[in-house]
C-alpha cells in the first residue's frame, strides 16, 4: 500500500485496498463538500454520511481534517455500535510515521486524559442511578401537582398566582436540567430510550424540540466558545465576546450596536430573551432568535409536541384563570423568570473564559479553556442541575450528574501534572464574572 494520493480512497474499499495517508494531507479535506475524520488512527470519508448523521451534520463537520478520536468516544455511549456504520466510510490509515495525533498536540497528555476516562469507566461512573432520576422527576411532577391543588383550593388571588409563577417556574427550569441529562445519553444505557425519554421531558414537559437541541447543543460541546462553531457565542452582532473579536470588528468599523456599553444592555437583551420561552408554543420551531426576525425559516419539526399534550397539571392550573389575559399574564411571568434562571446559569460557565477562533488543541486543553465550575453544594448543585461542574461535563458528556464529584479529583491531578488551569469560583463570583 503506498501514500494516499489527492484523490483518496473511495469509501468501503476491502482492507487490502485501503491506503496510508498523512496528516499533511488529511488537514485538506475539511471543506463542506470533502470532509473526512481520523478515529484511532483510522482514516474515514464522511462527506456523503454527515447529512445522516444523526447528531447533525455540523457538528461532525467541526471535526474535519482532524483526529476526532475524543470527541467519537465523549459523545456515543456504545462505540462499538457506532463503529459499524464507520466501517463503510474507511477509507484508510495513518502512514507508520505519522504521530497518532495532529498539529504537534502533546501526545502524552492525550493519553493520559485517554487512561484516566478508561479509569472512569472502571470505577463505573458512566453508569447511571435509577433511584436519582426517578426521584429528579418526581419532584418535578410534584411541584406540577401542587400547583394545581393550590389554584383548586384557594383559587386565583394574586397572592395564589405569585407562589404558583415560582413553584412552576422551578418546575420548568429543573426539567430543562433534567431533558439536558437525556439529552446526553446519560441515564440509559441504549440511546433509544434515552432519546425517547428526552423527547418526553423536552417536548411534554418543555414544549420545545429536541432535534433542535440535539443539532446546536453537541456544535457547543465538540467546540465549545469557538467562532463560526460554537453557536452559543454567535450573538448575531448584539455582542462582542472574548479579546480577539472586540480588535476584529474595531479594525473593520463593524459597529452593529455600542458595544462599549454592552455590560449595560446586557439586562435588556435579558429581557428580550424572556420572550423566547412564553412566545416558545406559538412558532413552528423558535428556539433561535433567528425565528423572530425571519419567520419565513421557521419549519415544522416532527420532534416538537403539540402545547395540548404538555403535562396535565400544568394546563390545569392555567386553564383556571377563566379570562384570556390573566392566563397570558401568568405565562408570560413563567417565561419571564424562567428565562432569568437559565440565561445566568448557562453564561456563569463559559462567557468569562476564553472564546476565540479555531485553535485546534487537544479535548482536555480545548474544554479547560472554554469552561469553568462553581463551587458545589447542595444548593448549587440543585440550582444548577449539576451545571456547576461543567469541566466534567463537558470532558465526559455521557457521565450521569451524580457521578460529576468523584471524577472531579482525578482531572484536577491530570491539570496540574500539565499545568492547565482548573478554575472554580463561588456562584456570586460567578454570576458576576458574566458582566465582567
């Protein structure tokens, strides 16, 4: 077998066929039109397969030219699964001489990260508690039933329907927590019935799509704060994030909005985006803020449910309040709070640390640049649905939550052993980095 050529192998040659490529040339084909991935060493075209893949084809894209190794085994809970429908896109292997890893990453910092997740899964800590999530839903429904028992016995005073807007606020924003958990392969061991409990919660218990939140949230896990990749930080030109694009858009006079007052209207857009949740149920699939400035983009999405068919207890407590606009009063408080709690919790993570163009690191360096923890504690871990350990979470997306405290020990010793910066602060801090 001799040295790929420009053209490359064709997709399900036999083994023998198959060729040696380098990295010199595998970093060429990363176009949208040509993409092809190395996982362990293994060369594989996916051009044709990403618009099937079923995380979507972004974020496969993200990862073209590249050793995709990492992200392969963080995202899929049965690789061995996976690998069959990979085997017909082999295309080839990396030449004898090539280092398994591209763009000169530290190769033993790789396969240490790679040792310590084989650990992981030795101390069993990808398997999942039934009783922490049979209970993480219970309370949630509970609080559903509360609310309703309190509008039948003591009506809709205004007193009634300010406690009602925060016990369902809280229930809607722990089941976001909770759709997050399934959304993530973490609780199941097979993915379909982790997929289909997420459509449950997301869809039944949320009203939103869970297509729409597979597709963009794995974009921001597989490059997480990364320009043109990560859709978290494309702020449609309502923000200037991160050192460089602020230099960026000051050379190019790209002034969209005041940007050197951002930290003011950053409690606007706020309020802008507390619309997103209550105005949710109207719009084919609005989940993006693009859907209310283009309508025409909307499509239907087979994921999504029918707002009839969220949680009875919820359209019970709503359908007490007889007059249109009380009921549309206290939808909107839901959003409105709702909205609050994620919009800080989701930001206090990732918005202070480093956001940037494409640097090509290495998982662990990549994900420890992009996220930070906070502090646990009952409450934080609570309040947050775990999110307070992103770092673990975004090095092993798979991992159930309750399991995030005992890998903890483990990755802060692989930093330190490399000098990467493990960074935990308090909620406060936390919060207040965000307008920092």
């Amino acid at each position: 077998m001799g040295k790929g050529g420009e053209k490359g192998a064709e997709p399900g040659e036999t083994e023998g066929q198959l060729r040696f490529y380098t990295w010199e040339e595998i970093q060429k084909h990363n176009l949208r039109t040509d993409k092809w991935l190395v996982i362990e060493r293994k060369v594989y075209n996916v051009t044709k397969w990403a618009n099937r893949h079923p995380g979507g084809q972004r974020v496969i894209s993200h990862c073209a030219g590249e050793d995709a190794t990492d992200a392969f085994q963080a995202f899929h809970i049965n690789p061995t699964l996976v690998r069959k429908f990979l085997k017909p896109l082999l295309i080839g292997e990396l030449a004898p001489g090539e280092p398994s890893h591209d763009r000169d990453k530290n190769s033993q910092l790789v396969e240490d990260f790679r040792t310590l997740r084989k650990t992981a899964e030795e101390m069993n800590l990808f398997r999942a508690s039934p009783l922490f999530f049979s209970l993480y839903l219970g309370h949630i429904i509970a609080m559903e039933v509360v609310a309703w028992l309190m509008v039948l016995y003591f009506g809709t005073g205004w007193i009634t329907t300010l406690i009602l807007a925060c016990i369902l606020t809280t229930a809607q924003a722990q089941a976001g927590w909770l759709q997050h958990d399934f959304g993530h392969l973490s609780v199941f061991k097979k993915s379909s019935w982790n997929h289909i409990i997420h459509k449950f919660v997301i869809g039944h218990l949320k009203g939103a799509s869970a297509n729409w939140w597979n597709h963009r949230h794995f974009q921001h896990h597989v490059k997480p704060n990364v320009f043109k990749k990560d859709p978290d930080v494309n702020m449609l030109h309502i923000f200037v994030l991160g050192d460089t694009q602020p230099v960026e858009y000051g050379k190019k006079k790209l002034k969209y909005l005041p940007y050197n007052h951002q930290h003011e209207y950053f409690f606007l857009s706020e309020i802008l985006l507390s619309f997103l949740i209550p105005f949710s149920h109207t719009l084919p699939n609005p989940n993006t803020f693009m859907h209310f400035f283009s309508p025409l983009k909307a499509r239907l999405d087979p994921s999504r449910v029918p707002q009839a068919t969220l949680f009875p207890a919820y359209w019970e407590v709503l359908s007490k309040y007889s007059v249109t606009v009380e009921k549309k009063n206290l939808k909107e408080k839901l959003g409105f709070l709702e909205s609050h709690w994620f919009v800080w919790v989701t930001q206090m993570n990732h918005i202070p640390m480093e956001i940037d163009s494409e640097k090509h690191r290495d998982w662990l360096s990549s994900q420890m640049a992009a996220t930070c923890n906070v502090e646990q504690s009952f409450f934080n871990d609570w309040f947050t649905g775990h999110l307070n350990f992103q770092i673990e979470h975004h090095l092993f997306p798979t991992m159930p939550r309750h399991n995030f405290w005992k890998v903890k020990p483990l990755v802060k010793s692989l930093c330190a052993k490399y000098g990467v910066q493990y960074e935990e602060k308090p909620l406060g801090k936390a919060f207040v980095d965000i307008v920092g």
